[in-house]
C-alpha cells in the first residue's frame, strides 16, 4: 500500500500498489489485446489413449498382409515414460501464438488380443483369426510414437488474467521408434524413422504463478504411418537412423521385409510447467 499526502489540506489518500509480479488491468479495458511479448519453455508428462487401427505390411511377390481388430496401450508410466516439451511465444499486439511442440507417447499392439488376418506373407495365405503374440515377436512403437510439430495457438482470455484458456493447431512430423518382429521371418526391426506428417488439435488452461505457470490439456493426434521394415536391428540414434533410411530411399533400395502402413489416431491428457522469460516479467512488474 502506498500513502499520499495530498497539500495543503493534510488529507491523506491510500491507494493500493501493484503486488510484485501480478500485471495491472491495461489503460484499454479487460479485454485489451496490446501486452508484452511472451516467451515460455516447458515440459510435460501426461497419459494417452490410441484407437484401434489396421495395420498393412506389403511387400511387392511376397506379403500382402492386413491386420485388424487389435488396439494399443501407451504404458506412460513405465520407462520410457510419456514427455513432452515446448516452447511458445504469445504475440502481445493479438490474442494469437505459436508453439513448437515434442510429444513422447508410446504404442504397443495388445498381443493377448485376436486379430483379424487376410492376405499372404511371405506367399504363403494366413489364418483368419490369430493372437497377435502368435505372428509378431514385436510390433510397437515404445521409444516411442513420437511427434514434433509447429502450432498456432489463440488466446480466449485478457492476456494479463491468472487463468488462460486457449486452442490451438497444428501439424509436423512423425519419429517413432519403429519395433516389427514377425516369427515366421526371424528378422526385427528396430530403429528410429521418418513416418511420415502429423497433425494435432488442442484446448487447454494456464494458471499463472508469477515467472511461472502451470497448464493442463487435451490433444487430439492423427498420424498416417508409412514405415520401411528395414530389419535393421540395431537402432542408435535418430539423427543417425533417419539418416540411413534416407541414404536407402535416395539409392532406390527397397526395405527386404517391405513396408508398414497404419494410422495411429490418439487422445491425449496432459499437464505441465511453463517458465517464462525475464524481459517478460520486468514489463509486467513495472506497469
């Protein structure tokens, strides 16, 4: 609280100062747009839900095989747990931002469950019905399913209030950790890979703690996948093994177990910690 002697009528006025770290109301009204540019980083944990989907394996005079009637389980809180992290930056002149955005999820086929089986492998025709654990050794993608994508994000609160809805879109790429093993081949893949494009669908809330914020969230994923069962079986590194399976497509080389195609579509609940930048909080403290 500040004190005012008002001269000379000795009248003394109290008026409340602004408590450090909480911004004042702008000149322009409680919705106004114009504010400070906002710089956070953060991370996340969180848990998911994938859909049930089709898988297809092709292989041109050898397999075409689909698989159906099977789900998948994201197991967030056994190692590798489920993580992301963010950067976002609000723009100040507009209720609008943007984020970049790294998902780590996972996706593993239920292989107590029966699935559907047509087509061939390896020439040979399958059995309509089969246990999953009874064809593949593997089929998951536990390190993990990851994303990384580029988001616009719209503000639905005075960029100043202590809580913040918002939503936003957006869309990238896919690097999972492909992990395909088929008994009857003897051969695994196991390593990083371009999938193929993303996209994702948000709404969430951010409560501010001063230089910092806690958010929690929905998102919504679809990710078409594409992937070479290259039966490398010795993935190290994404860089290194994304690396190589350009290096391959470039020279024209097709994968010897053929190719893997599904569509993984999940939800997604999360909630995290955002900090902010300083030049930030010295605006916001001396308004």
């Amino acid at each position: 609280m500040a004190v005012v002697d008002v001269a000379p009528s000795g009248v003394a006025m109290t008026i409340p100062s602004q408590d450090a770290g909480e911004a004042a109301e702008p000149a322009g009204g409680p919705w106004a747009l114009v504010g400070p540019t906002e710089w956070t980083v953060g991370g996340y944990g969180g848990i998911t839900h994938t859909l049930p989907s089709v898988v297809a394996i092709t292989k041109p005079g050898a397999t075409d095989l689909r698989i159906k009637d099977f789900g998948w389980i994201g197991r967030p809180f056994k190692a590798p747990i489920y993580y992301g992290v963010r950067s976002q930056r609000w723009s100040g002149a507009a209720p609008v931002g943007g984020m970049i955005d790294f998902t780590h999820a996972k996706a593993i086929a239920r292989k107590d469950d029966t699935a559907s089986f047509s087509g061939t492998l390896d020439g040979q025709p399958v059995a309509p019905k089969a246990k999953i654990r009874d064809v593949f050794r593997h089929l998951e993608f536990s390190h993990g399913h990851n994303m990384l994508t580029l988001n616009g994000l719209v503000l639905l609160a005075p960029w100043w209030a202590r809580v913040r809805p918002y939503v936003g879109a957006g869309a990238g790429v896919s690097l999972p950790h492909t992990e395909v093993g088929i008994h009857a081949q003897k051969k695994r893949t196991y390593e990083y890979q371009f999938a193929g494009f993303v996209g994702q669908a948000l709404a969430g809330v951010e409560i501010q703690l001063g230089r910092t914020a806690l958010f929690v969230e929905y998102k919504f994923t679809y990710a078409p996948y594409d992937v070479p069962l290259s039966h490398e079986p010795y993935g190290w590194l994404l860089v290194t093994d994304v690396w190589r399976q350009f290096s391959a497509w470039w020279r024209g080389e097709a994968p010897p177990g053929g190719r893997l195609r599904t569509t993984l579509v999940s939800h997604h609940g999360i909630a995290g910690v955002l900090i902010k930048n300083r030049a930030y909080m010295d605006r916001i403290t001396r308004r």
